[in-house]
C-alpha cells in the first residue's frame, strides 16, 4: 500500500513539471479513492487508497497514468487563481472518482472491415467492403473510402469506453446497418476536391501556402451545395496546416478560409454538431490566433508596429491584436453607424461596420452612451498594471474575435440558451489565472423595443451556454456583462424556445439518368413483348412449334426470356430491391452463377445457329435435320455450360462478388471477376464472337456471288431480301455483343450506348423475322382472329431447308 502511494504522488510530482503557467500552487489534497489494478493474471482489483494531488502550479494537468473509469480518459483537473480568495484553487472535486490504471485500458478501437452500398446513378446499388481505420478513445472514425449519407454528413462511428469491462469498442446502433452511401448525386458539391486536397496535405505534397490558396478557392466556388462533410474536411485541412506553419503571411488566409466557412448554409453546419465539427473548428481556430501572438505582436518591439495594433476583418469573423505598450490601446468598440460625434471612428469594408480603439484611460461611462454600439470590451487601466507586476512574462498582447455566426455555437436543443449578440471572445495569450480584476464586455442591446433585462452567457467548448445572470448595468444602447475569468466566448444570451431543426433531413440526392438507362429498359420491355408473343404463337400451333427449326427457336427464345427479365429488374432499383437482396453474400453467388450460366447457354445457341446458318446458306446440302441431331442440340447448348459454372463456383465463388481484393468496387451488380470473368465468360464470348462474325460476312458474300453467278435479273428485290437477311443475322448470330466486348475493351461510352441499344432489341427482332414477315405464321393468326377460311399454319407441311428455299423464305433458322 505504501508503495501504491508513492507511486501515485510521483505520478502527479512528475505532471508538475510540464506546467509553465504563472501563478501559485494548488494546495495538497489527500482523500480516499477507489482504484483498479491489474494483476498479474489479467484480471483487476479493487481496493481503496489514499489519493494525493500534489502542490501543482495554475494551468490544466493531466495525468496520463491515472485514467477516470467514468470516461476512460486520462484524469485532467485546471487550478486557477480565485480572485476573490487571491490563491490557487482547483476547479473541480474529484473525490470518489474510480481511478483506474491508464496501462490497462486499451486506447483505441482496432481496424474494421465492413459492407455496404453505394448508390450510383438511378439508384443502381454497388456493394462495397470499406474500412473503419483505427481510432483514439473518444474520435469519431471516418471510413477509408469517402462514405456520404443522404443528410450531407460523412458515415463516421465513435470510439466508446466501456466501464463495465473496461474496454473500448465501436459505437453500435442501427444507423450501422444497411448503410447506403451516395456516389453520384444531383447537386453539385466540392466534396471530392476537398478531399483529394486533404489527402495532398497530410501527403505533404503542397506548400501551406498553396493548400490554403486552393481550399480558399474551392469553397469561393459559385452554384454549389455546401454540405455537412465540406466543414468537416475543411477543418481538418485548417487543423493539419495550422499545427506547424506560425508563418505571418499564413494568418490572414487562415481566417478568411474560417470566415469561408462560417458563411455555411444553416443545414450543413446544423448537421456537421453531430460529429462535433463547429466545436473543433473553434478550437482549431482560437489556438492558431493564440499561439500566434508572440509572432503578430512581438513582445515591446513597438517599432515593427507603431499603432500597437494588428487586425484582420471578415464579414463573419475578425481578429484584433492589440500591444498596450506601443499605444496605450487596451480594447475596440464596434458600430453599425457612425457617430457624427467620434472623429477616430474608422469604417471597415468587410463587414459594413465602423470601429474605433479604446484606450487604457478611458471608462466605461463614455463608451455605454454611445449610440449604434454593437460590441466593445477593453481591459481597464488598473487591471493591466496589476497583470504587468504579477504576469509581465506571460501577458505581453491582448487578443480580440469577434464571430457573427451564432449558429456555430448552438448545440439545437428544444429551450436552449442561444446567442443573441455578437459573440466576442477576449484572450490573454499565456495566460490562464483569474484577472486581477473585472473586465467589461459590452453588448448592443436596445432596451426601448425589449422589456427583458439583458442576460450574460458564457459557452465554452465542451458545454453548453450558461446564463451567468442579468448584466450588471446598462443604457438604452448598451449592456454590460463583466468577467473575472478568461471564458472561451461571451455574449448577450436568450432562450430559443421554438428550434426546429431535423437531424435526419435529406440534402443529397442520387441523380436520375435518362439516357442509356431508359433505352435500356425500352428495349428489354420490347424485347419481352416479342418473346411473349412467339412463346403465345408456340402454344396456339400445335403445327408451328413442332417444327425443327422453330424448336430451336424457341430454345433460344427461353434463354432469352431469362436474362432479358433479369437485366430488367436490374435496370429498375426499386424492382432490384424487391426481388434481389444485395446484401446476403449466398444471395449474390447464386445470382452471379444462374448469370454465368445463362449467358453461356445463350452463346452456345448463337454459334449452333451460327453453324446451321452456314451450312443452310453456303454448303446448301445437308441441311436437313433429324430428331436426333436436334436433340444432339438441345442437350449440348444446356449441359455443356454446367461445367465452366461449377469450376467457378467450386474454386472460386468470391469472383461473383461484385468488389476486388482491395475492397475497390467493379460491378453494379453479381458476376464473375478476375481470372473467372476472363476463362469463364470473356474468352468463351470472343470465340463465339469472332466465329460469328466470320460466319455472318462468309454468308453474305457468298449470297453475293451467288447472285453475279447466276445473273438475276431481279436484283433490287434480292438485295432487300439481303438486307433483311443481313439484319436477321446480326441480331440472330449476336453480333451486337461486339459492341459490348469492344466497350469493355477501351471503355467506350458510345459502344456502351451502341450495346445497350441493340442487344435489348433482339428477342423484338426475333418476333418482327419469324412471327410477323412469316406468311405462314400470319395466315395463322388471321384465320384464328377473323375465323375466315384461310390455310392455317396447322395444314402446311414443313419446307425443306435447302439453298431453293432460301430464295423463298428467310424465316426459319
């Protein structure tokens, strides 16, 4: 026990030594604790001990052994001088908090793969396998690839203590399952830019200056959506360039990107507090401006800056720096108008607004009954003497902010405290004690049109606005809120009893094409029109779908129905999301080999065809074909195809999901990739292809010297007959997936467009060739229809399929 002690005492001994700030020392405090340690088999103890808080100067301490078991987090305690009792006190009692040993708690959460979809163009789903990186207690995690929510906001998850088994884990929720993430989107938004942009600079790849130069100009871009997720990035680009670069010329940018910023609609930043973004550009900011003190005002180097004063004014945002040494100026006081009486009063272009300096000898009962005041603050003549005797080391410049944003400091709760003034915060940079003395923020207020007393607020960063009661005094043009402590910000504060705000409210949308995704559907509509209508004709003529050649129409007819009525639901979401669930993995090998299988069996009928065209047209004879053969057919086009598929699904069934190895997205829906695409669909359709291709230009010139051999004289109605052949031939053989081969091959969006536009038409082509120009087929139909005495289809006997009825017929395969 004596040792635990000794090693708590040096714990707080050792923080003692990082402080720098001035002032006296916290007094010695000894109570009882609870605190855990871990044995050696891993498992933790609980005893009580003495705690000791060792004598410790003014400043924030933190002890980083010591962790609170309430938050996880190392125990952090701030000893401050009261003014009122003229020594050190601490801010807090910390007495009965679990203390547990920092060693034992791991400090982040561990990497994270998950899935999810990204939505693309008409809703088109796109699984995906992102990335949650690692992340500290307490950090919200952004995933490794860009994840934008439908509300503007990127998909973060919260690293949380758990104090019941101390550890930490992700966030859990609903909000984590089922995630769809946004791809193209019909607003047009800088997110993209500002994200490769971010990636230069934590790459090093851009000078600070050149980083902020491109993140001003991207957020000065005109006609665009600010979103939740600009501000968040935004930050973190200010937060990264401003923790190393105290270059002068680097300020300026640095608050006019925050002044860039604060001009964000009210929806983005609403929704960007949920992640904690307005909290973390403030404390970005306001530590930047602090640390640069000693660069903007070097301590009595008046000769650099005669007027003692630096400024930098936005419309939104400005930053006064003020040196009392060089000219006797201690504060500012801003108006909305001039005052004819004031000569010094000085206008500034930015925000509209007049401004005059306030100097050490002047008293409050001057600037109070001066109209048109919208903010002032000044530290009185004897508070900054008694600063000069007891801190003239770390007290060498006064820092004056000014924001008119109020919404970046509203946390959107129904009856909160919400600023109702200009929101100044007053710094001494290096200096954390109480003042020795009251200072004075003044407000705007016109009391005439409000019968309200004016009530003072203070926010702080990690709470929300506390009312520190009615101001002290006030005019008809002004109230007086007066401090003792250095509070983050302060203003003139109300109660907004009526917010309404929707955290979930939708700002992004998917864009909607209507382009090649219509054709698309038009055609396979289309296409499915004419296949119904040749599988209605089957089924009425008992005569017609007997036929040899018709039984194999029809075989391809039924492969056809099948992938037309799949890219038909792929085409439309809602549809896809119907019928298909795109987040079961079994779901998409399945999917993705009924795919491979089809499409197989589609290619084997066209080069079956193919073959049989080229015996019909060419060799002429032996174009009878038997049962058997057909069946020799049937059989080959449907079994043949089982292999390839099995040797996918047996060795390689992740290549039907539609993602890489690296987690990259390749596919809008299931369907084999890498190797199984290549050997398993890709190589198998070139052959088919290419052998098609020769087959259909080997008939057509054939036919063509047919023609000049036997010199007809009817040439022009055999060369339309060639082209309705030609025509029949490319859809009949497939020649239109050249299209698609090509479109893959050199990532054409033209041949993607010439694809999709014929190859959906083929099963109506189908339909147009053998049902419609067919007279025999329509002789059918008109005596079913008209009941008139016409020869039906179910008295004619089967023609030969010889060169001769060629010449007669081109609508029998």
């Amino acid at each position: 026990m004596k040792i635990l002690l000794e090693f708590i005492s040096i714990l707080y001994i050792i923080s003692l030594s990082s402080v720098v700030y001035a002032g006296q020392l916290c007094d010695k405090e000894i109570y009882d604790a609870e605190f855990h340690i871990r044995g050696r088999n891993e498992t933790v103890k609980k005893i009580e001990v003495l705690a000791i808080w060792s004598p410790m100067r003014t400043g924030w301490h933190k002890v980083n052994q010591l962790c609170s078991n309430y938050t996880g987090l190392p125990l952090e305690r701030k000893c401050y001088r009261s003014n009122e009792t003229k020594t050190a006190t601490w801010d807090t009692d910390v007495r009965g908090i679990e203390l547990l040993e920092c060693d034992f708690i791991p400090n982040s959460c561990v990497s994270e793969s998950f899935v999810h979809v990204y939505l693309k163009k008409n809703k088109v789903h796109q699984r995906h396998v992102n990335t949650w990186p690692s992340a500290k207690l307490g950090e919200y995690a952004k995933t490794k690839d860009v994840c934008l929510l439908d509300t503007g906001l990127p998909l973060t998850r919260k690293c949380v203590y758990n104090s019941k088994n101390y550890t930490v884990n992700w966030e859990q929720g609903e909000k984590y399952k089922n995630i769809q993430c946004l791809l193209a989107l019909e607003q047009k938004i800088v997110t993209l830019n500002l994200t490769n942009l971010y990636k230069e600079v934590e790459a090093d790849n851009k000078t600070n200056q050149e980083a902020v130069k491109q993140l001003t100009d991207i957020l000065s871009q005109p006609d665009t959506v600010r979103i939740a997720t600009d501000l968040e990035i935004s930050t973190n680009i200010l937060e990264t360039i401003t923790a190393t670069d105290k270059s002068p010329e680097l300020m300026p940018k640095v608050v006019e990107v925050t002044n860039l910023i604060m001009h964000s609609n009210e929806n983005a930043v609403n929704s960007s507090k949920q992640i904690e973004t307005p909290t973390n550009l403030l404390k970005t900011v306001e530590t930047y401006l602090d640390d640069m003190a000693d660069v903007i005002m070097p301590t009595y180097k008046c000769s650099e800056i005669p007027s003692g004063v630096n400024k930098i004014e936005e419309d939104l945002t400005s930053v006064f720096f003020i040196n009392p040494h060089c000219s006797n100026i201690s504060g500012i006081a801003v108006y909305s108008m001039k005052n004819p009486q004031e000569t010094s009063i000085l206008y500034d272009t930015a925000t509209k607004t007049y401004f005059r300096y306030i100097h050490l000898n002047q008293t409050l009962e001057e600037i109070l009954n001066e109209p048109h005041l919208e903010v002032a603050s000044f530290i009185p003549q004897d508070v900054w003497q008694t600063l000069q005797k007891e801190a003239s080391e770390s007290v060498t410049a006064i820092r004056f902010s000014l924001y008119r944003n109020g919404n970046f400091f509203v946390n959107n709760k129904d009856n909160e405290i919400t600023p109702a003034s200009v929101i100044m915060k007053m710094s001494l940079p290096g200096y954390t004690d109480d003042l020795p003395g009251s200072v004075p923020l003044i407000f705007g207020n016109n009391h005439e049109i409000s019968n309200e007393k004016p009530q003072c607020g203070t926010y702080d960063y990690k709470e929300k606005w506390k009312m520190t009661g009615a101001s002290e005094f006030y005019t008809k043009y002004a109230a007086v809120c007066k401090i003792t402590r250095l509070t983050p910000f302060g203003a003139l504060v109300g109660i907004n009893y009526k917010y309404d705000y929707d955290a979930d409210e939708t700002v992004l949308t998917i864009a909607m094409g209507h382009s090649q995704e219509i054709i698309s559907i038009v055609g396979c509509v289309l296409s499915l029109f004419g296949l119904f209508c040749i599988w209605l004709t089957a089924i009425c003529f008992k005569k017609w779908r007997s036929q040899s050649s018709n039984m194999l129409l029809l075989n391809i007819c039924l492969v056809l129905t099948l992938i037309m009525a799949y890219f038909m639901i792929i085409n439309v979401p809602d549809l896809r999301d119907m019928l298909i669930d795109a987040t079961e993995i079994m779901h998409c090998y399945a999917e993705g080999a009924i795919l491979q299988y089809l499409v197989l069996v589609l290619f084997l009928w066209m080069l079956i065809i193919a073959i049989l065209q080229y015996r019909r047209y060419v060799t002429v004879f032996g174009t009878e074909r038997s049962p058997c053969e057909v069946a020799m057919y049937i059989a080959g086009a449907w079994l043949s195809p089982i292999i390839p598929t099995a040797v996918v699904v047996l060795y390689d069934p992740d290549s039907y999901l539609p993602i890489s190895e690296n987690g990259d997205v390749i596919g809008t829906f299931c369907y084999p990739s890498g190797r199984s695409f290549y050997f398993g669909i890709f190589l198998p359709l070139c052959v088919v292809i290419v052998v098609n291709v020769w087959i259909f230009l080997y008939i057509l010139c054939s036919l063509r010297r047919s023609q000049k051999k036997f010199k007809c004289s009817r040439d022009q109605k055999d060369f339309t007959r060639q082209v309705h052949l030609g025509i029949l031939l490319f859809f009949l053989l497939g020649i239109t997936w050249l299209f698609g081969i090509c479109a893959h091959i050199f990532k054409s969006h033209l041949l993607s467009f010439a694809f999709s536009l014929t190859s959906t038409l083929q099963g109506f082509v189908l339909f147009i060739y053998f049902v419609v120009f067919d007279k025999s087929a329509r002789r059918s139909w008109t005596q079913c229809c008209v009941g008139k005495d016409y020869y039906t289809m179910e008295n004619i006997s089967s023609t030969p399929l010889t060169y001769s009825s060629l010449r007669n017929s081109r609508k029998s395969i």
